[in-house]
C-alpha cells in the first residue's frame, strides 16, 4: 500500500518494529556480509580482553534496523536523509525495539518532503540504542 504526503501529519508514529532476540549467529553473519570483522562482535575472549563483558552488536546492525523501520513506513527508495548517533551497546539476547515519529512536512520544490525523529531501544530496559532523523520524498495524491 503507497503511502502518500497528504496522508501523513505532524506527531504521527511510524509503526513500531520489533527485531531480536539478538544471536550471536546474527552478528557472525552480519560481520561476513558487512566486513566488519573486528573481533569485539564474534569473539567472546577478545571482547573481554578490551574490557567489554562480551561480545556486542555492529552499531551498524542496529542502524540497519532503524533504517528498516523509515522504508518499510515510507516505502523502497524514499529515504532522502538519514543520520544516526549511537548512545549505547547491545549484546546477544536483547530484542530493540524501533520507532519513529514525524516532526515536519515541507510542501514546495521538486519533491514532497516528510522529516521524522527515530529511536532504537532495549525492549526489556528502555535502554537508548541509538537516536537520529530522516526524511523521505513521498508521492502526492493524484500526481502523474
């Protein structure tokens, strides 16, 4: 279903997503297909050695979920922005949860612009994942 500019409003919610329980599996795969393969998110001893209490998540993972959330709302090839700031880490077993709301519409120019707030978040202890901003170029009803 297309979501269109005239449909969306100031303070609305993005709905929420829900990703996890985390598995260390998920960041083994997730370090293969990103390349990232600092050790700190495979490998248990390495990460304590570091002074972590175990291995934890690419922020990058959790950016991808946040990022997930904006294109499943605004749809495939809407996002125009998207920036993040990591606040803190996650590890194997916690489910986060994702959700956004818009702050501006902006009518004018060549697209119609929707621009939002997200956040990721421990579910379990409303912990800050990771925080930032979007915006998407949504179709206007009735345009070619």
């Amino acid at each position: 279903m297309t979501l269109y500019f005239e449909d969306v409003h100031e303070g609305d919610e993005l709905p929420a997503l829900t990703k996890g329980p985390l598995t260390p599996i998920q960041m083994v795969r997730y370090a293969g297909a990103s390349g990232d393969f600092n050790p700190i998110h495979t490998v248990p001893d390495m990460a304590k050695m570091v002074g972590l209490d175990g291995i934890i998540a690419h922020g990058m993972l959790i950016m991808a979920y946040a990022g997930q959330l904006v294109t499943r709302w605004a749809g495939e090839g809407a996002l125009r922005q998207f920036k993040v700031r990591f606040s803190g880490m996650t590890k194997p077993g916690e489910t986060v949860v994702c959700r956004g709301t818009v702050t501006q519409k902006i009518e004018g120019g060549t697209e119609a612009l929707v621009r939002g707030k997200l956040t990721v978040k421990g579910q379990e202890d409303d912990s800050l994942k990771l925080k930032g901003e979007f915006t998407v170029a949504l179709p206007r009803r009735g345009a070619p």
